[in-house]
C-alpha cells in the first residue's frame, strides 16, 4: 500500500510568495497563495499587515483578496490608524470597498464608524487639494489625471507635496453612509453626485446606486421630483437611479420597482432634452410597456440621434408591419449609431422577413465599419439559408477586417456548409481574446459532427 502523501511545503515559503505578490500587485497570484494556504495577515518588510501595503498602493484586487480570506481590516497599527481608515483617507470608493469586509454595521464599533465617516465628510467638504496642501504645507496647483477606480468607474487623482489620494471622498462617504445604514437626504446626495456628471465617475455612480435602494415614500417622492428640476444634470442622475433600481430587480435585490415603468412613459413624453430623453428611453425599453410602440412612432424623426438611437428598442417586438416599415427606414438614418442598432434589433426574431433579409444585406455593405460587423452578426446568426445570404456571407471571407472574415466562417459553420473548413483557414492567426468566442467553437463542433467514422 502507498503511503499517503503531505503537503511538506514550509509555511514561510508560501507566505514570502504572498508578500512577493503584493508588492508586485498581482492579484491572480495573491488568490493563489492564499488558496495555498498563506496567511492573509502576513506582515511586509515594514512590519505592517500585506493589507496596508495593498491599501497604500490603491490595489483593491489584492485587498479584497486579503480581506475575503481573512485579512484584519480594523487591527489598530502602530500610529493608531487601521488598514480600513488608510484606504478612506485616500479616497478610492473602490479600494474602501475592498476592505470594508462583512457586516461593518454590526463589527465596527460606533466610535470608530464616527471616526470613518468623519475623516471622509472633512476630505470632502475641504477639498483634495487644499486638504493635501494644510497636510504637506506645499503650495501651487495640484496635479490631477484620470485613472480607473476600478472596473467600471473612473476617478481622479490628486497629487500634491509628494503626496497622493483619489478625489472619491464624496463617494466614500456615500458608500460608509450605506453600509451603516444612514439615510441622509436625498437632496444631499444628489449634491454630491452633480458636480460630476458622468456615469462612469465612482462619486456619479456611487449616489445613483445608494439611492437606487431608498424605499420610502418621501424618498420616492424626492426622486420623482428630479424630473422636473430645471438643470438636466438632476433629470439625468434621476435616470441613472431608475436604471439602478431595474438592475437590482433583475438580481432580486431591490423588486419593487412597478412604479417606475409607468412614470418612465409618462417622462417619455415630455422630456425636452435630447440626451436626458436618450436616457429615458434607454431605461424605459428594459421593460414591457403598452406605450413603447406609440413613443417609438413620437421619436422616429427626432433631430437628435441619441434620441433615434432608441427608437428600435422601442418597435422590437411588435411583429405588425408599420414597426417593421419604420425600423427598415431606420436602415437609411444618416447616424451609423442609429443604423447599427437596426442592423441589431433585426437579428429577432432569427426568421427573416424578406423585407428584413434585404435591409441585413444592404447594411452588410454600410461605410461603417462596426455596422457591417453588426449586421454579419445577425446573418450569421439568423435561420436564413437564402442563397443571397449564403452568398453574400461566404464573401466576407475576402474582407481584410479579420472579425468579419470569423463571422463568416462561423456562418458557414452553423449551416454546416462544406466550405467552412476553407473558410477558417482563411480567417488568419487570431490574437488574445478569442479563447471563449463562440465563433471559434462552433468550427469545433462542424468537424465532431463531420467525422468520417459519425454515422
């Protein structure tokens, strides 16, 4: 009988690994460590916890990784601050989500969460750069860039007197007030989401997703009164709110929002702003609503394109021929935007009309570029064997845009055309990103289905 086999590794050996992996912020490789058994509280060189390292070089991938697996966000350090007070002094709302750990209401004691909170309000209310200047007794402007906050947000970094925070103070404090459970009003928040008017900035979005779960009737009322603020930065925050609240019901985290359908169309028919109107639109289509059809027809020939842009959303399922006949004038819009999310919505049902089929091939041959590759997308992906369609697909194999030449073969490959090996040798060497593409696959399961020896 074999002896069974242990892990004779050295403890330490794995743990130098982790503390390698930290400061070369290699998250992949920290999570690998820990999953091996390193200690998420191994000190660095300094002395300190990894988690201070990771928070002081705004990694909040490898501080998360830290604090799931066990990292000690609230351990007092030597000059009495903690790894979570380091990561809201510098004011990343990513970062301080990454060590904010489990249940913060009910683990931080209540002078402590008065000590976050009010670091937080004193960076906002004062200002990065004049804070960093009474701190560093430096002078001059500060330097600012843009830089991702995390995934999907951006933020901007504030340098001054040798010292470096993100301008997320606002968002932060925004973050903290929920996870504790305060409910400022909302007014409030709303004041501190409009001085960035971008969904993509943390402080933007942090407000839009903290009021997204606001339930009570005031609450709903003070939103719904954003619909007529005179300034469109308030009626835009408003829709990025009401697309917040569709996200989370969709999660069943927050699914109460039946309200909000009808008041979207209600909006939709009288917002004066282009590009508030866009945003409406875009939210109200993630619904079914009887009126969508009616305020496609209001905005067919709106003047402004992001507002146009919306309209197929709106005629996508209703199969009766005046939707049709305005999503196929649709096909000519002078904006490639509106032409490409026609060459989109045309992709459903997969049983092409003729009219339709006809539209498909037309914007197969569009001067934009990211409307042909939209419009081979729904092709390739419809039930039409047509000879024009397999014709004019096989002859995308010829394009120099090598994703057009993929939508091809993987046409040809779906429709188990005898072309399609040919077809993929011509598509060249793909770079990274292609591992998981379907495209790819589907050449794959052409030969399994074609083997000789398949009966």
């Amino acid at each position: 009988m074999t002896a069974p086999q242990h892990d004779l590794r050295n403890p330490n050996d794995v743990n130098d690994q982790l503390v390698a992996a930290v400061i070369a912020k290699d998250s992949r490789a920290v999570q690998a460590c820990l999953q091996d058994g390193a200690d998420p509280n191994t000190p660095g060189s300094d002395g300190l916890p990894l988690l201070c390292a990771a928070v002081g070089g705004f990694d909040h991938e490898t501080a998360s990784a830290l604090t799931d697996s066990g990292a000690d966000s609230d351990v007092v350090l030597p000059d009495g601050t903690t790894p979570l007070l380091r990561a809201v002094d510098l004011g990343s709302p990513a970062l301080v989500g990454a060590v904010l750990g489990k249940d913060p209401r009910l683990r931080i004691a209540e002078a402590e969460r008065k000590r976050l909170l009010d670091l937080a309000r004193d960076w906002y209310e004062t200002g990065e750069a004049e804070e960093l200047r009474r701190r560093t007794g430096a002078s001059g402007p500060a330097t600012r860039c843009l830089v991702k906050d995390d995934e999907y947000t951006d933020i901007e970094e504030v340098s001054l007197g040798g010292l470096t925070v993100r301008a997320g103070h606002s968002g932060v404090l925004t973050d903290l007030e929920r996870a504790f459970g305060l409910l400022p009003p909302v007014a409030e928040l709303v004041a501190r989401a409009v001085p960035h008017p971008d969904e993509l900035h943390a402080n933007w979005s942090t407000v839009s997703y903290a009021l997204a779960f606001r339930k009570s009737p005031q609450a709903w009322s003070d939103l719904a009164g954003l619909r007529h603020h005179p300034a469109p930065v308030h009626r835009r925050l408003l829709t990025g709110v009401l697309w917040s609240r569709h996200f989370l019901a969709n999660h069943h985290v927050r699914p109460d929002t039946a309200q909000d359908v009808g008041f979207l169309a209600e909006w939709a028919l009288d917002e004066p702003d282009g590009e508030v109107l866009a945003r409406v639109l875009d939210v109200y289509t993630e619904y079914d609503h009887p009126d969508q059809e009616a305020i496609g027809f209001r905005y067919a020939d709106h003047p402004d394109p992001r507002v146009r842009r919306e309209v197929p959303y709106c005629l996508i399922r209703a199969p009766r021929s005046e939707p049709a006949a305005t999503l196929l004038a649709l096909a000519r819009d002078p904006d490639s935007g509106v032409r490409y999310v026609v060459a989109q919505v045309l992709a459903y049902p997969r049983d092409l009309t003729p009219a339709t089929r006809e539209t498909l091939l037309t914007l197969l041959r569009d001067p934009d570029p990211d409307v042909r590759r939209r419009a081979a997308a729904s092709l390739s992906g419809s039930h039409d064997r047509t000879a024009a369609v397999m014709d004019a697909l096989a002859a995308l194999l010829d394009e120099e845009d090598q994703n057009l030449r993929l939508e091809a073969a993987y046409a040809l490959a779906v429709r188990n055309d005898p072309r399609t090996d040919g077809a993929y040798e011509q598509i060249g060497p793909l770079g990274p990103g292609f591992e998981d593409d379907h495209r790819v696959s589907a050449h794959w399961h052409y030969k399994a289905r074609n083997r000789p020896d398949r009966t």
